[in-house]
C-alpha cells in the first residue's frame, strides 16, 4: 500500500475516528472513570473532554 493510499483513507475515516473517540471517553466516564485520566488516555485536552460529557450526558462539571 502506497503511502498516498494510507493518507487518503486517513481523511475518509477521520470523521469516524473522533466519532469513536467522543463514544468511547463517554463510555468511559459513565463507568466511573475520571474525565481527567480518560482525556489522557484518549489523547485530547480535559476541556474537550469535559465538552463531550456535558454535550451527550448533560452533566455539569
């Protein structure tokens, strides 16, 4: 595989990706875990994290 082929289908599942990560980081917290440690582990910022759960839970943080 091309290295141009890897970067197309980078672009062509971006949209899935961040759709997997935000699932996953909600997933996360609804079990218990920080939104502090999944941010880390999900490699965004807390702020983002904190975005994500307040959008989809509607939690105050």
């Amino acid at each position: 595989m091309e290295l141009s082929e890897i970067a197309d289908m980078l672009k062509e599942y971006k949209e899935y990706y961040n759709v997997y990560r935000c699932i996953l980081v909600i997933h996360m917290v609804k079990n218990g875990e920080s939104i502090a440690k999944t941010s880390k582990n999900i490699n965004i910022s807390r702020k983002t994290g904190e975005r994500w759960v307040k959008e989809y839970l509607g939690t105050n943080i």
